[in-house]
C-alpha cells in the first residue's frame, strides 16, 4: 500500500522559526511613518505591540528560537501537523502528477492562525498587557486569538467584518465560547468606525476598516495592544513553522515539489507554508514554482495587469492609523465584494510576499468564487475533508496544474496548504450549490 499520511513526533516540530529577511533579494523597503514618510522605529509602535515582537519585525538573525511555552501550546492544538497524498483526488483527475496537501485545518480552531496567535498572545502576556484588540474576516483569526488569549490569561476584544459576522455567526459563537467580545465592524464603537458609518450606514465592512478599529482602541488604552493576524513580518515568521514541517514530511516521502500552492489574503498562509522553501530557492537550491492564489475580485497581486492595482506605499488600513507599508495594494479605500472567502477580502499584500512577487521569486493567479468552490467539492468528494473557501482557491490552482499535467503526461509534484476547514463555511457552499 502507498504511504498516505507523514505525521512527525512532538520531538520532530520546529524549535525556531525561520527568518526570510536576511535572505530576501533586492532592496527590502521599510515602512514608514504617515506623517514624516521616514522608516519606522520602536518608539513609534510599542503604543500598540510589545517590544519582543517590533524586534521580531526588524530582526536580521536567520532564526529565532520558540519560546518553551509556546511550543507547549503547540502541541496541545495538534502541531505538528500530517501532509497528506490526495491519491484520490490523483484518481478522479486521472492526472500522472503527484498531489500532497498540508493539514492546517486539525488545529482547534480549524485553521493556521494559531501559528502566530500563540506567540503573540505570549509575548503580550509576558510584557503586562491585559487585553489585545483586533480584526477578523472569516473569523479563523478571530477564533485563534480567542483561544489564544484564554491560554494565557488575556481578555480579547474582535472586530469581524460584518458581512463574515452575518455569514458565518458560528465563527463567533467559537470565539464567544472562548470568552472573547465580538462586534461587527464598521461599528458605533469607535471613531473610525462611526465615519464610516456616517458616509455609507450599510457598509458590509472590510478588513481594512475592522483593522482601524482595533488599533484605534489599542491605541487609546494603555492596557490593551493589538495584534494583527496577517501581513507583518512576524506573523509571517511565526507561519513558518508550516514550511518547515513540511521540508521534512516531503523528505519521509521522497518527494521533491515541482509547484507549492498557497491562498493568499494578507499573505500569512501562504508565507508559512513556503518561505522555508522559497529561502532555499533564493539560495539556488531549487527551483520551485511558487504560486500565490487570490480572488479575481480581490486581486492586489494580480490587478496589477490591469491597472486595479499597484506595487506602491499604502496605509493597512481604511482610517490610515498604521504605518505606510510597501505592497501590491488596490488602495486602502477599496470596498471588497461580499465573497464567501471573508479571509482574502484584504486590499493589500504583505510586504515580504509583495517584494517576492516584485522580484519574480514567486508568481500570483487569480480565480473566480464559482471555480473555488468546484475544486472545493470535488476535494470534498474525493479526499472527505470539506474545506474554507479561502484554501479552496489552492485547490482550485492545484486542481488546474494537475490537469495541464495529464494533458502533457507530466508527472510533477504538486503541493498545497489547506489552511483551514469549512465546516462552519457550509452556509455559503449552501448558497452557491443550491443545499
């Protein structure tokens, strides 16, 4: 019989995290602070983040250790987590290609977002902080920082996206049961969220205007600071736990990948997923494809072609409260259309992943919500695990280089991060396939 799964021992899960910074080429840009477009310091951030993580923002080591502690949290939600053959995906495609997928969706909370809500929640934790801010689109991150803050001892506070709050509300009763306070975003709780409110009274909400109201309130409280689940460098170095296990779990089944496939909202999934990987290539070590996935009608990266988009400096935000930030950005007033996808509905790129692209390190597709979902039942169908519409665009992507490979009888080597389950998704598949 094939190998089906590599699960690695406890022992075998990352002890550090792996740091793309040094190695990224070109000229990384810093971002810079609104008012006098000079690069940022410490001094301008530590209002609303802990000192330990603006280090991890700016570090130049390769590696940073995992705190014990962390790593103890890690293993009780279920790192290190199995890769998988999608044999019977293989089966029904009738594709010579080879097709393994990352199992991010065994977390408690159902995706990857834990990877850095643990550490984050730690780091605050560690420092005095009594409660951290933040937003959510689908949810996922909100779930994970809810668990996160209750394993340390902090009180949480979340903006959902409105739209994702009416879509998916299980995704709240998740955090709610967590003990965190949840509030659909743009609300009449901030001021940031009152303007909006003020020039469009049924604004379905973006994750740009939910990130302003969370930093607003950080910033006005002394004893809460905000955290962020996608975009910063350290969210993206706390993913690469991902791309570390599976160098390893790949090398348990001698395989090399020709394609790695991630969905890419703010950027964190995919980033955790490849950068180990994406490291090596930098160093000529390998010659992967990398590919990055949105939605058409989010297209950051790849709205470029058209104009939509642009590489440039932008606020994170809707009520441009953070730093300017280089990256593939449809501008921070964008208003997102009300996709299932509520995790990429995000105006911008991460600056790492951004720079990436620009360098042609990776490479950025596009697909449509109808597309997704075609993948995402058939994988349903095939591999038995129902997944979020986020990471069913990296089906979808995988799906489409299999079939090239059986019209070209290749026989490459696809792999996939499948970020999170959809089994609080399924009011949206309901809408889409007509349940």
């Amino acid at each position: 019989m094939d190998r089906v799964k590599v699960t690695l021992k406890e022992d075998e899960m990352p002890t550090k995290w792996y740091n793309i910074l040094p190695d990224l080429p070109g000229s990384f840009a810093p971002p810079l602070h609104p008012g006098t477009k000079q690069p940022i310091g410490p001094d301008d951030l530590k209002a609303i983040f802990p000192m330990s993580l603006i280090g991890q923002e700016v570090s130049d080591q390769h590696y940073i250790d995992i705190p014990e502690e962390v790593r103890e949290a890690y293993l009780r939600i279920g790192r290190p987590t199995p890769l998988y053959r999608a044999t019977r995906l293989e089966k029904a495609l009738g594709t010579p290609a080879k097709i393994y997928y990352k199992r991010e969706d065994v977390s408690f909370v159902g995706s990857h977002k834990t990877n850095t809500a643990i550490p984050q929640a730690y780091y605050n934790m560690k420092e005095g902080v009594e409660r951290l801010s933040t937003e959510t689109g689908a949810g996922q991150w909100g779930c994970a920082l809810s668990l996160a803050t209750k394993m340390f001892g902090l009180k949480c506070l979340v903006y959902m996206v409105k739209v994702s709050f009416e879509q998916k509300p299980y995704r709240k009763y998740v955090m709610n049961m967590y003990g965190a306070n949840v509030i659909p975003s743009p609300s009449m709780t901030t001021e940031s969220g009152k303007k909006i409110l003020a020039d469009d009274p049924k604004s379905t909400g973006s994750l740009g205007i939910a990130i302003s109201e969370a930093v607003e309130v950080a910033a006005k409280d002394p004893k809460t600071n905000y955290a962020l689940g996608s975009v910063l460098n350290h969210v993206m170095l706390h993913q690469t736990v991902i791309g570390q296990e599976v160098q390893k779990q790949l090398q348990m089944f001698g395989a090399q990948p020709d394609i790695m496939i991630g969905c890419a909202g703010g950027g964190s999934n995919f980033a955790g997923f490849t950068f180990p990987l994406v490291g090596e290539k930098i160093k000529k070590k390998n010659n992967i494809d990398f590919i990055a996935v949105e939605p058409k009608s989010v297209p950051s990266m790849t709205g470029i072609n058209s104009g939509m988009s642009k590489f440039d400096y932008d606020f994170g935000d809707t009520a441009e409260l953070t730093p300017l930030l280089k990256m593939y950005t449809l501008g921070h007033k964008f208003k997102p259309d009300p996709i299932h996808a509520g995790g990429l509905r995000y105006h911008g790129m991460a600056p790492t992943v951004s720079h990436l692209l620009d360098q042609k390190v990776i490479r950025a597709e596009a697909y449509e919500q109808n597309e997704t979902f075609d993948a995402a039942k058939l994988f349903s169908q095939t591999e038995g695990i129902i997944p979020a519409p986020e990471s069913s665009h990296a089906i979808a992507c995988a799906v489409k280089y299999a079939r090239l490979c059986k019209q070209k009888n290749e026989a490459k080597t696809i792999v996939f991060n499948l970020s999170g389950h959809g089994l609080l998704d399924l009011g949206g598949y309901a809408s889409v396939f007509k349940l």
